[in-house]
C-alpha cells in the first residue's frame, strides 16, 4: 500500500509541513527563553524589584537550597501523594456513584438538585467544617482535593452514560440484554472517550484541591511553601513553589495523554 | 397450513406523554408464517417502529395480544456495529448475551460469516469497511443467534442508492438461503415489492392492516423481480392505496 515513489509537488508539499512544524517548535521554546531572560535581565537592569517579582537564577538558587536543606523532595513528595490520592479516589468514587445514578433512574431524579447544588457551592466554604472533621493533616487535604474533585467526575460520566446510542441500546434489548450486560458489554466501553476528557479535567480539580486544602492546614507541601513563602515576604520561595507546581501539573496531564494513547490503540475507534 | 411464528391479534397501544396519550395502534392484526417474507408498508410517522418493538416484546400492547414462537433477530437502519469490537467480536456479540459462546457456536458464527465473504474482515474494525460490508456484517450478527424471525427496520434506509440496491440483492439473498422467516418494515414501496412474498399496507395514525397482497412473482431475486412488468403494476397500486 505504502508508495514512496513521490511526486516533486508532494514532495515539495512534505517538505513545507516539516519547516512549519520545525518553526512551530522552535517558537514554542524560543518563547519560554525568551521570556526567562527577559524576567532575569529586568531585575539585574533594575527594571523590576527582584525583591517582588524574583527572577530564574533567584528561583535556581532557592531550588538549590531546598535541595541543600534536603526539604525539596519532602515538600513535593508531600503533595504529590496528596494530590495523587485524592486523585484517584475522587476518580474511583465518583465514577461509581455515577454508574449508580445511571443505573437508578429514580436516585437520579431524586438526587438531581442535590448534585446541582453541590457543583455550585464553592468547595473551599467547607475549609472550617474539615479542619474540625479531619484534623490539620494530609487527611484533610485529600478529603478536600475529593471535594473538589468528585462532583465534576459524577456529572461528567453520567452525562456520558446517559448518551449511549438509543439505537444500540434498542439492539441489546432486542437480544435480551440484562441492564448488567448493557452496562458492560456498551455503556462503559462506548463512554471511553468521556472517560479520557474526564480524567484530564479531573487532573486540574485534583490540584486546585490539594493547593488549596495546603493553604488551609499545612506543615508541608508546595501550598504550605507559598503560603509560607508569602506570610514571610519571601517571593523567592513563593515562585520557587509555583513553579515546580507548573511542572508537576503539566508532568500528571501528560501522564493522562499517555494513557490515552494507549487506550486508544488498543481500540481504534 | 404452516406454523405462524407471529401473530398480532386485535393490538392496541397507547403512547403516554406528560402531553397526553396518542393511540398508536388500534385493531391491529396479521401474521407472518414460517418461512415467509412479509413487507409493511404505511404512512410516514404511523408507527412502524413501535409494531417491530412490539413484535420483538421490548413493548407490550394495551390491549390484544402479540403471540410469538422462538426468538427474534433485530435488524436496524444503521448497522450498529460496536466500533471498539472487531467484525468476529462483533458478531459474537448475541451469542455472550445469551452466555452461549461455546468453542461450538463461535465456530459456527466464524462458518457463517466466512460463507458470506466476510472471512477476510473477521479482524477488522467496523470502521475499515465499506457501508455495505458493514450491513452484511449485521446481517451475519443477527443471523449467529439463529432467530425464528428477522425483524427488519428500514434496514437499508441509511444507504446511498446505488449501496442501497446492492445491499438488498445481498441481504435477499442470504435471508432466502438461509430459508429466515423476516418481517421488514420500510417506507419504500419498490423495496417492498422486490423483496417481500406478501405486503401489509397500514393505515395512518392509529394503524390497521388496510390491505394484503400476496405478490406473485416467480422469482424472489429483487432486481430481476425490478425488470418484471408486474412491477410497475404492484407499485402503482400499493402507491394507490397508500396515499387514500
């Protein structure tokens, strides 16, 4: 099937998509050095105060002192592991409750303005009642990055279970489907697609959870640090902070695409 | 007289909505006898869908009775192949929802659908074939549950023309092999004509048999059945009495 015997005007046509995608990364890049220098010259041209906005080798250095302190590791690990339970856990709870909603039409119905109510109440109101339920430990901050986390799990899937195909559901029953075997054998697969979207949009939450269950009660994580950073007046540090979050987060969404990848390989839809 | 696979007898039914309640069916009655083909045909929006939903029993009518010998086999507009399944998973897909998947059936269904050239696609995905192929897959898939009756739902609506015409010949063919007894359901009268050994004309709006013809062509091949001069005939009648 592969021909690679081409003509010059798709030759040329490969040739001009490649210089394009090479300016495309080279871009990319140049923009985020082009920024960092830009950032580190105006606080050594004194242009900005370096005392408010740092710079790249302030934070390079703060980096290296955590390092040297040996608290770098401590901090990130700290909420990593927060994020990444709550994560997980709001995953899981929430794509359980939302099967059982699809499953029950009468809960659905029944706990339908419950769910409304809940997605619109800003989370961070119920920072007081955690502190008191779950104390001033890790625990609270996972149980509010699943706060944060579930409701948009639940809408997000049951959404998509409620969209399957009439007509393939009209097909199983026709075969004599059990409600178990509709919901394995169609409902879940044909949900992939939202399940991927649902994770990357889950990724984010979980985050904004733990950060801000950090900014609540902390003795550690990169919320504590910018917190702390902040109270103390060290914006060295605060930056420090939010840029390792940066790479952390962006480190956990590529994760999820990855995930992605293969799961769609392994389905060609 | 042969066995009658399915019998409607005197069906009412009555659609609710918070709007109200519309009569869909009322003094409904026929049947389909083994081994037969018979064609409905009826108005747009009469309801021809919800007497194959009836006949399959994933309804049950208000009044009357729906009498059904053996299992039913449901064919749809679009050929509703999961994608995620290769063509084999595909048509094995009946046979795991009735927990029949023995290494025997499977081969079976695998004899089946290579009988019918799809051999070469078992391990393909939906989305690798062709239109047509896709609805002989779908066939095949409702053909390896091994039905007493083929309920047919516009089977062939969604296809463009010249597919279209192909399809039906392929689609004949198989079901007249396979000796299928196959209730079809659609709104073109020359499908109807070219396929069926009997039409059922419904009324509008609640429907009712309004009449019955036992169309007697010698062949039951659909485009040889086209060139036949009883063609045009049967059309215009059948053209007749549906618009009334």
């Amino acid at each position: 099937m592969k021909n690679t015997n081409f003509s010059a005007e798709h030759l040329k046509w490969r040739k001009k998509r490649k210089i394009r995608l090479i300016v495309v990364q080279s871009l990319r890049v140049g923009l985020l050095l082009f920024f960092l220098l830009f950032w580190e010259l105006s606080t050594r041209l004194g242009w900005a105060d370096p005392f408010l906005v740092s710079s790249p080798s302030r934070i390079a250095a703060t980096i290296g002192s955590l390092y040297a302190e040996g608290t770098l590791f401590y901090h990130i690990g700290v909420t990593l592991l927060e994020t990444a339970i709550g994560f997980l856990a709001a995953v899981a709870l929430g794509y359980a409750i939302a099967l059982l909603l699809w499953w029950s039409d009468m809960l659905r119905r029944i706990l339908e303005p419950y769910i409304v109510v809940l997605n619109a109440l800003p989370k961070i109101a119920m920072g007081p009642l955690i502190i008191i339920w779950c104390g001033t430990g890790s625990k609270a901050i996972v149980f509010m990055t699943i706060l944060v986390g579930i409701i948009v799990v639940i809408m997000h899937m049951l959404s998509a279970f409620l969209e399957t195909d009439a007509n393939k559901l009209l097909l199983l029953r026709s075969m004599g489907a059990s409600k178990l075997q509709i919901l394995t054998k169609l409902v879940i697969p044909s949900s992939r697609a939202a399940f991927i979207s649902m994770l990357k949009v889950a990724v984010g939450m979980s985050w904004i959870g733990s950060i801000m269950g950090e900014y609540i009660v902390s003795r550690a994580g990169l919320g504590y640090l910018i917190v702390y950073g902040g109270q103390v007046f060290k914006l060295d540090l605060v930056m420090t902070a939010t840029v390792i979050l940066c790479a952390l987060a962006a480190g956990m969404y590529f994760l999820v695409v990855l995930l992605e990848k293969i799961l769609v390989k392994n389905t060609k839809n | 007289m042969k066995e009658k696979i399915l019998k409607f007898e005197n069906v009412k039914l009555i659609y609710h909505t918070v709007r109200g309640e519309t009569v869909a069916t009322e003094n409904l009655s026929f049947s389909v006898e083994e081994g037969e083909f018979v064609a409905m045909i009826g108005p747009s929006g009469c309801g021809k869908s919800t007497l194959l939903s009836l006949a399959a029993g994933l309804l049950a009518p208000s009044e009357g009775s729906v009498e059904r010998r053996g299992s039913v086999g449901y064919m749809l507009q679009r050929d509703e192949l999961f994608p995620w399944r290769t063509i084999e998973k595909n048509i094995q897909l009946p046979l795991e929802i009735e927990k029949k998947l023995t290494p025997e059936a499977k081969k079976e269904a695998r004899e089946l659908a290579e009988k019918y050239g799809l051999k070469d696609f078992l391990g393909s995905y939906p989305s690798e074939l062709s239109g047509g192929m896709r609805q002989r897959a779908a066939l095949i898939r409702t053909l390896a549950m091994r039905p007493d009756i083929l309920l047919l739902d516009e089977p062939f609506s969604a296809l463009d023309y010249q597919t279209r015409l192909n399809v039906t010949q392929d689609v004949a063919g198989i079901i007249r092999r396979e000796k299928k007894t196959a209730l079809l359901i659609t709104h073109d009268i020359s499908e109807a004509i070219s396929l069926a050994d009997r039409v059922i004309v419904l009324t509008d709006r609640p429907a009712r048999v309004a009449h019955t013809h036992t169309l007697d062509f010698e062949e039951t091949d659909p485009l040889k059945r086209r060139e036949n001069r009883q063609f045009s005939a049967w059309f215009e009648l059948l053209w007749k009495e549906l618009n009334v």
